[in-house]
C-alpha cells in the first residue's frame, strides 16, 4: 500500500511517498512562513501535487 508522508519544518516542508518500507519519490519546498499562512499552504500544495501523481491511499502529516 502507498502512502504519503510529510513533515512540516520551521524552514522547509519534505514529503515522501512510501511502498510498504521503501521510499519511492521525495520532494521539499521553502515552508516561507514569514510570508503569510497563505504560501504555507501553497508549498505544502506543491509537496503534495508532486507526490501524488505516484499514488497514495493515505496522507501523514506532522
């Protein structure tokens, strides 16, 4: 089973996408939550948007 995983850092925000133990794709962006809540989110997006194109039945977020 797939599933996506992702940590929200004081500076970037990583994701991996998961098959069982082994990671199959990762990706990261600039978290910029000096900007606004809104470019937060936008990278959190960008995070997400690359990794599901591998699939995924569920998302952690911490």
């Amino acid at each position: 089973m797939k599933r996506i995983g992702v940590d929200i850092g004081g500076t970037t925000i990583k994701g991996a996408l998961f098959d069982g133990e082994q990671i199959v794709a990762e990706h990261s962006a600039p978290t910029n939550g000096r900007e606004s809540r809104e470019a937060i989110l936008k990278s959190l997006y960008e995070v997400l948007d690359n990794l599901k194109t591998g699939g995924g039945s569920f998302i952690g977020i911490s």
